[in-house]
C-alpha cells in the first residue's frame, strides 16, 4: 500500500487539520477491508479507524470521534484519513493496511487488531505542534 499526507512534511499546528490518503494496487477493492493505524515508540501499533465499503462500515477509535474522518474511492482504489482538530497527542506514525474480508461471509467485527491486517503501508510520520 501506498500512502502520502497532503500537507508537505505532516507538520501541523494544534487544531489544524491534514488528510493522508493510501492507495491500494493489485487489489479487488471490495473484498478489503482498510484500517489506519498509529505507533509512537515504545507502543503498539493501535488502530485509529476502519472502513469496508463493500459492507457500508466505518468505525472510529474514541479519542478520534468528530475530529477525523474515513472515506474510500473504489474507482480510485484509495483510502483517505481527513485529520481535523489535531492534538498534539496525536503525533505519530501513521500506517494504513488493508485485510481480505471477501471470504468471512460479513462475520467480522471492527475494529480490527494489527495482527489480522494483510497489507501495510509505509508510515507516515504526523507531528502536531502545541
């Protein structure tokens, strides 16, 4: 997976907002599932937000509900994360995966753990100034 944020750098301002984007290939799109995840060192990979828009799902992890939100684009095969009323907490390194969900018969539960997730992208690394 590929992954990019769309401010230059992801250096932001408290408050501030950026969206990431993580773009899939070789893949049919809706037999995924996306997740974004975050580390900081020292931690576990924890995951942030989840979406299958095969099934029409999304889920957000509480310390991100109202401030971000997850989309898709099938035609495009890409995942975006829009980041509004960043936190200093926030400052991580940003990983979205993907997990072949076609074959649970829509018996999955969000959010999913890091160790279920197929594909990684590279981290992105997003730093929020107090």
């Amino acid at each position: 997976l590929r992954s990019s944020c769309r401010r230059w750098g992801g250096l932001v301002q408290a408050g501030g907002s950026l969206r990431l984007s993580c773009t899939a290939s070789g893949l049919t799109f809706d037999d995924y599932a996306f997740g974004w995840f975050c580390q900081v060192p020292g931690r576990a990979r924890e995951g942030v937000s989840f979406i299958s828009s095969s099934e029409g799902r999304t889920h957000y992890a509480n310390s991100v509900k109202g401030r971000f939100t997850i989309s898709s684009d099938g035609a495009k095969k890409t995942v975006y994360l829009q980041m509004d009323g960043l936190r200093p907490e926030d400052t991580a390194n940003y990983y979205c995966a993907a997990e072949k969900i076609s074959t649970y018969g829509g018996n999955y539960y969000f959010p999913r753990n890091r160790y279920s997730m197929d594909y990684w992208g590279e981290g992105t690394l997003v730093t929020v100034s107090s």
